[in-house]
C-alpha cells in the first residue's frame, strides 16, 4: 500500500462519513463536488472532508481506492457509496438518509416517505 493509499484508508476507516472532493466545503472547485456538500448539509450529516487538489497522490489514490474513476467520492461508516450522480439519486429518493440512519448516523432531515 502506497503511503497515499494509507492515507485514504486511515480517512476512510476513521470516520463517519467521508467525502474525497475538489477544494473544501467552504469553498468547493467543481460543480459535483459543491452539489455533494449541499446534500451532506441538507440533510445535517457532519462530516469529514478531504481535497484530493492539494495532493495529486491522494487525487490519483482515490480512484484507484475505490475503483471510481470520478471525484467526488462519498464513503459511510467505511463503505464506498459512489459519486455526485449516485448520492444525488439516493437524496432524491430518500435512500440517502435512510442509508445513513442505518448506518447510525443522525440526520436532520429525515427520510422522504414512499
């Protein structure tokens, strides 16, 4: 394991719910990235970030993390969840924040009802 695979597999083992995405929360620098952290705060899900700009091991190491081509990528509780076009779907369905209170992760916004 490379020493940016270790650091990828430490973030995504050590918490919660972890996000690989271009620029920061405050101040994402792609559209998919900046549509990924308007959901996460949506629904309230504190979570940890990591800006795969500022390290291009760690933004070449992601993707060969996961086997995911694209960036963002979401990670809960340990698990691959998939990028903008997939959480998007799920928090459009519901399936997100149910995915995440199974997970035991308390979210604001509560599930849509089917």
């Amino acid at each position: 394991m490379t020493d940016a695979q270790s650091v990828i597999d430490k973030a995504v083992k050590s918490n919660d719910v972890m996000l690989f995405m271009k620029g920061t929360p405050q101040f994402p620098q792609c559209g998919f990235s900046s549509q990924v952290v308007q959901i996460l705060d949506y629904l309230g899900v504190p979570f940890e970030s990591m800006n795969v700009l500022a390290d291009a091991d760690i933004r070449q190491g992601i993707k060969e993390y996961a086997n995911w081509p694209t960036i963002p990528q979401l990670y809960i509780k340990g698990e691959f969840v998939g990028g903008c076009d997939i959480v998007r779907e799920m928090f459009q369905s519901g399936e997100l924040a149910s995915h995440l209170t199974e997970a035991g992760i308390v979210c604001s916004q509560p599930a849509k009802a089917s």
